[in-house]
C-alpha cells in the first residue's frame, strides 16, 4: 500500500470534504519572491509581513510635484549664480534643466487630469518584511525590509531604508516613465 504523503493528502482532503478549497498562493508573497529572485529557480520565506501605509494617487501626484517643484528652484539657482559669474555654458546647461523639469512639470499636471476619477484611489501600499531567498546565483536575507506595492503587485521599491521607500512612487502613476523618458533613470 502507498503511504500518503503531506503533499498528496490535502488535495485528495479536499477533494473528499464539500466546501474545502486548497490555499491560492498569496499573491503578495509571490510578488515579492519574483523579485528577489530576478526570475531565477530558488526558494523564499517569508517570515512576516506587516502592512504599514498606502498611498492614493493623489497624494503621489502631490510628492512628485513637490520633488519637481524643489527641482525648479534649485535649478533656477544655480542658473542664477552661473549668469552672475559669466559662465554661460554652465548657465546654458541648467537652463536647458528649467525647462526640461517645466515640462515633467506641465506632463504630470495633464496625467493628473486624465486620472482624475481615480485620484483617491490607491496608488500602492508600503509594508515592512522578513525574509530570505536563495537561488544558485544569490542569498540575500531581509530584515525589516521595505516594499511598495501596487494594487496589481508590482513591485515599486524594495529598499533596506524606510526613508527611501517613496523616491520611486512616480512608477505607480500610468504614464509617468513615458513622460520621463529618457531621464526615467533618474527617479
């Protein structure tokens, strides 16, 4: 006779008993282990997970204009200082940079306005995590790690420090990399 192991036995459990469902992987779980493990063969466990915060498109939309905002200033400054001390193509450089973030500037006031039934929406959700994971490649352990996460599990931020869990919220607006282009490196 054939010993019936853990794996074989709740699936023919719940087969036999009427309203049982076999556990769904959780999605949050598998999003974080594709991305720790970069699409390579490997194991994950994850040892707690806390959910810490969420963020609404609006309030995205109102960092990442503050970010560019500051962005101007500072900009603005140092085209300031170059002019006064005739240095036209320094000058000439951060000029080019007013204008460039004007445009990031007046692109994210028309996203806003394409998104504006979903502004109170939520962009993503921030959580805080223990885990490790190991392929043939790596090994990497997560102690209190952060993450945001969109709605639909994609992952925006994986960072070991919490004050830079929001330097890549931008992601989770529609459009917003596009807008940035070639400067979506930057963010």
């Amino acid at each position: 006779m054939r010993k019936l192991t853990g794996l074989f036995f709740l699936p023919l459990l719940c087969i036999l008993m009427p309203g049982c469902k076999e556990q769904a992987p959780d999605p949050l779980q598998q999003a974080l282990k594709a991305y720790i493990l970069q699409g390579e063969e490997g194991t994950f466990q994850l040892y707690r997970i806390e959910k810490i915060d969420s963020t609404t498109f609006r309030t995205e939309f109102e960092r990442r204009q503050n970010v560019y905002e500051l962005k101007l200033k500072q900009e603005n400054k140092l085209y300031q200082d170059y002019l006064s001390q005739n240095k036209p193509k320094n000058a000439k450089r951060h000029s080019e940079a007013i204008v460039r973030t004007c445009e990031i500037m007046n692109g994210l006031d028309s996203l806003k306005a394409g998104m504006a039934e979903r502004l109170d929406e939520i962009a993503y959700y921030d959580y805080v995590f223990s885990a490790k994971a190991s392929s043939d490649s790596q090994y990497s352990e997560f102690q209190s790690a952060y993450v945001s996460i969109t709605p639909a599990y994609e992952i925006i931020t994986l960072t070991e420090d919490r004050k830079d869990l929001h330097k890549a919220g931008g992601r989770a607006i529609p459009g917003y990399l596009q807008l940035l282009g070639k400067d979506a490196d930057e963010e």
